[in-house]
C-alpha cells in the first residue's frame, strides 16, 4: 500500500468516525425533531374566507412544528369556544331540548325553584312553581315530555331560552354581566340528581339526534317548536386537527355544561382532559347539585363566575397554565398565553384579546366583538362568515363609540383599546 493510500485510508476512516460520534451527539435531539421534517405537509384546508386560510397557515408554520425553535419549548396553546364556533347552533340548547322531551329535569328541593339558581327572582320562581309544582315530588323527574307536562316545559324553555317568563317578567337579577350569564348557568344546575356519566348519556342520545336531523330540521318542545339539529363546521374540524397534527396544544372553553362539551369534543379529537366547560359541584355520590364550581378568588358554590367573558379568562389560566387565586382572572404574561384562540361571540372577548398570534372571528353580529374584530388594531384579528347558513350583511354599522361594551352592571358603553380610546363605529364587512 503507497504512503498516499494509506494516508487517505485513515482520513476516510477518521471522517467515518467523526459521522458517527456527531450522529450519536445529535441523537435524543433528531429524534425530537424527527416530526419535524413532515411538517409541511401540515396544510390548513379549504373553505374560508378570502386570505384567512393563507393567516391560519402562517401560524402553522411559524408557530407549529416547522418553527425551529421548536425544541424544547412548550407546546404552543390554542383555544376554540364551541356553540357556533366549531359547530353551527348549541349543543347545550339540543341538550336542553332532549332533556325537555324526555323529562329528565327534577322537581327542586322542596318544590322551590329559587334553589336552582341565585339568580332566579321570584316572578321566575313562582311561575315555575304554578307550571310544574303539582306534576311531581321533589327530587323525581318532571313528567316535561308528556301533554299533562307540556306547560311545565313550555315555562322552563321560556325561562331559559329568553331569561324571562311566558307572561314576559324578567326571570334573573343581579348578576356580573362579565363572568356569568345565569340563563346558561341554569342548564348545568337544572341537572342536579344526575351524575357526569348519566348526563353525557344524555348528551350522547342528543348528538345522536341533532347529527342524524336535516339541516333546518325543528322538534317539539312542551306545546312549541324548538332548533333540532347541529352539525360541526368541516373547516373548523380540519383546522383543530391541523393544528394538533403541527403539534399545538388545542383546548375548548365552552359555556354549555362540561360533560356535554366532552361528548361532542370527541368529534374533532379532542379528550374530556381537554375541555372546560361550565363544571358543577357534585355529593359524595357523584350526583350534581344546583352549584357550580368557582374559579380564581371565586370559591365553590358562590356561583359568580362560569366560562364567559372574564370567566373564560380565569379558567383557561387555571386549568391550562395552572394559575390559582386571584391571579387566574388577570391576563397573563404572553408565554402564558394561547397563541391561538378562536370564538363568535361577545362571552369570547377576554380570551380571544388573550390570544398572542392570531384571533379567529365566526361572524354572528355581535357587537363587543365585532367592533374589537374589525378594528383589529393590532393586526391580529380576522374574520370569517359562518360556515353554514351565513349571516347577511349588517345594514347599519356596529354602535362601537356608544353602546358596544356592557358593563358589569349592565349599563352600556363604547368599546375602549387597551390604551382606554374609543373604538370608532365599524362597518360589516365579511358577510
């Protein structure tokens, strides 16, 4: 062998050697990074609103797996309201319905109905109780889906569907308008008796029910017609998978009633560990009671903040961040915050502002939003129609300057930036 092959020998073998430790240096983290070279085949798919799909795959590949800080930071966080926003109508609505039908809603505590919510005035209060008082003992169910019932549930959907009676008195007082809405708050307390497991039973017969239904599709309620199908939008299914797929964090905050939101979660892939909805406290059997779990300073069974407006704020930094105390219903610093976050109504406000990359917008007309929305004064936001059955134009422009906000108290207001100027009327533009 020359001196020349010799010398390149051990040069090749010095090379090989030198692979092969780099290989094994790099090991733990090519296999943490392998995900990484599909990542671009995380595509959002069709269906949306002009260069909305374009904004949702920036934020796939900039924040997703593609990004290539990637390694060894937390998984970035999206959050998705439910009714209306991953699924067109309300799931806690058919779940009422079907509740309704079926008389699975109990007589209360004595026969008196002001122990079911501490909201409930006592117009509501005696209206129920002359609608339903004779048709069962306490504690059983109400006989709401047969005709000697139908009144019974006529006032319970009054009560519910429109926060007031079927003689038109206002049916709950006294309530933050930026953490509770006790109307909504009414369904998960009108399921005492029952257990997490008997309930999403309930939720499961309902889906069932409103899947198989055609859209437009009406059901008897008591003596009226009621909303009686849903349908998950297939945009908003394929984004939560997209985005679970690039290796996001997705979570649902809803202010339908936590075993119900799990049922129709699993729909898009998303585990009950993963859901927040409105949670109640429960006896040492299971069985629900008529008071909620609290959040932040807000302790159980004071029943003043559930997930809506400031609420979903507090229980997103609680139950994703691991946030206690009071500091839960504060915004918290950006790297705990969701980068994504995804609603269509004024209850998504707090935690949609939260959202540091991007807010998805499902345009319903409702004004809060709407005005913070079009504003986008921060460049974050977009907007799209609904996916089916799409609202028309708004003739007129959302009343931002004067009555777009409502306070705590229920008096109106304008809409305030963060720096406290007002936002000025918007126009509706994506329809």
């Amino acid at each position: 062998m020359s001196p020349r092959t010799a010398t390149r020998r051990l040069q090749a073998l010095a090379a090989a050697a030198l692979t092969v430790a780099a290989l094994v240096a790099v090991a733990p983290d090519a296999e943490a990074a392998r995900p990484t070279a599909g990542c671009t085949a995380v595509q959002v798919g069709p269906g949306w609103y002009r260069s909305n799909r374009a904004r949702l795959q920036e934020l796939v590949d900039r924040h997703g797996r593609c990004d290539p800080h990637r390694p060894g930071r937390a998984r970035p966080v999206a959050v998705f309201d439910w009714d209306n926003t991953v699924v067109k109508n309300d799931v806690g609505d058919a779940t009422m319905f079907w509740l309704l039908r079926n008389s699975r809603i109990r007589q209360p505590a004595h026969g008196d109905w002001s122990t079911t919510s501490r909201f409930l005035t006592p117009e509501a209060a005696r209206a129920l109780a002359d609608a339903c008082g004779a048709l069962a003992r306490p504690g059983t169910p109400l006989p709401t889906g047969t005709p000697a019932g139908a009144g019974c549930a006529d006032e319970v959907n009054a009560v519910y569907g429109t926060a007031s009676t079927r003689t038109g008195a206002a049916a709950f007082a006294g309530w933050d308008r930026r953490t509770m809405e006790p109307a909504y708050a009414w369904l998960p307390q009108l399921m005492q008796g029952w257990t997490a497991r008997e309930i999403r039973g309930f939720a499961a017969a309902a889906r069932a029910e409103n899947l198989a239904a055609p859209v437009g599709a009406t059901q008897q309620v008591g003596t009226g017609r009621a909303t009686g199908w849903v349908r998950y939008y297939d945009q908003q299914k394929d984004l939560v998978k997209s985005l679970r797929k690039a290796g996001f964090d997705v979570w649902i905050s809803s202010a339908s009633p936590q075993p119900v939101v799990e049922v129709w979660a699993e729909g898009v892939g998303i585990g009950a560990d993963r859901v927040i909805g409105i949670r109640n406290t429960t006896t040492r059997g299971g069985a629900y009671t008529t008071r909620l779990q609290g959040c932040g300073s807000v302790r159980d069974g004071a029943d003043t903040m559930i997930t809506y407006i400031d609420g979903k704020r507090c229980w997103i930094n609680q139950e994703v961040y691991g946030v206690r105390g009071a500091a839960a219903e504060r915004v918290q610093p950006a790297s705990r915050r969701p980068v994504f976050a995804a609603g269509d109504s004024d209850t998504d406000i707090s935690f949609l502002r939260d959202a540091t990359a991007l807010r998805l917008v499902v345009n319903r007309n409702k004004n809060e939003l709407m005005c913070r929305a079009y504003d986008n004064s921060d460049g974050k936001w977009i907007v799209n129609p609904m996916f089916i059955e799409p609202k028309q134009q708004r003739t007129s422009p959302y009343p931002c300057s004067t009555t777009g906000y409502v306070d705590r108290d229920g008096t109106p207001g304008p809409v305030r930036r963060a720096d406290t100027s007002v936002v000025p009327d918007q126009a509706d533009t994506v329809f």
